[in-house]
C-alpha cells in the first residue's frame, strides 16, 4: 500500500457482480474505519459488455481512480477482462486470477462467483470478519444473503490454506 492507500480493480462483463463485490469491499473498509473512495466504469454493462470499479482505501484518500501500474489487486470476474485490466497491477501486485477458475470449479452457483472472489481478496486485507458480514448484510437482499455468506467464508478459509 502506497502511502497507506490500498488500490484495487474489479472487472469483469455486465450481469457477474463486479459492482456489487467493489461495494461489498468499499462498505468492509468503512466498516473497519478507512476512507473510501470507489468509482465505476459501466461500458455496454446490459448487453454483456466490459464493466470495472476502482476501489481505493487509506488513512485518506483524494481520488477515486487507481493509475495504471498503480494497483495492488486485481480482481477479474471474467477470462476476457484479465487481459485488458492487468495493466492496472503493479510489480508485486496481487492478482486473483488463479482464484477464478478455482472458484468456478468449487461452487454450485455461477452468480456467486463474485462473492467467492471477495472471500479470496478478504484474506488479503486489515479488515476482520464482522466488517465483511457487515458489509455483506449492507449489500445484499434478504432472500440471498445467508447463501453469499457460506460461499464468502469457504472462499476466506480456502485461501487461507
């Protein structure tokens, strides 16, 4: 974290849930007591087109926006979008790439292949559990919740391992 600034990018194609997890994150951070700044690029987003949200968390922070080579996550939600959003990543920058795949093997419903990946990127970052089921519960409805909530911590606890 470059002076004291966390900077993370989700991408992925309209309808997987790359808005909610950056929303997720962001409320898990103001949860645990940072400042928060997110902003999000739509594109095509209804008709399956390129959709990323830029998440940064600090002491303080001034812009919503990570700089290319700036990142310190990458979080993909699809195949295509690695490509053309791993610019974002610095040298020594986390990506969760490898996650997707494993990720998409291990659960049992392909709508909760965003909330699996924020259960990975959890195990990376100062916030503890409370401020994730926090923010879960802020996010998501009723009817969906406690089912995001088992996939978030099996994710967690896997990448833990």
């Amino acid at each position: 974290m470059k002076d004291g600034v966390c900077n993370i990018t989700f991408g992925g194609i309209g309808g997987q849930g790359t808005l909610t997890a950056s929303e997720v994150c962001g409320w898990a951070a103001m949860f645990a007591g940072f400042h928060v700044k997110k902003s999000e690029v739509h594109g095509m987003a209804q008709r399956g087109g390129s959709v990323e949200s830029h998440l940064r968390f600090g002491r303080k922070v001034f812009s919503p926006l990570v700089s290319s080579g700036q990142g310190d996550f990458l979080v993909c939600f699809h195949e295509e979008e690695h490509e053309r959003l791993k610019t974002f990543l610095k040298p020594g920058g986390v990506d969760l790439f490898e996650w997707l795949a494993k990720g998409q093997s291990e659960i049992k419903d392909p709508r909760h292949i965003n909330t699996y990946l924020v259960g990975v990127l959890s195990s990376y970052l100062p916030f503890d559990t409370d401020c994730w089921m926090k923010a879960l519960e802020k996010v998501l409805k009723k009817k969906i919740l406690e089912e995001n909530k088992q996939v978030f911590i099996e994710a967690r606890q896997a990448s833990k391992k």
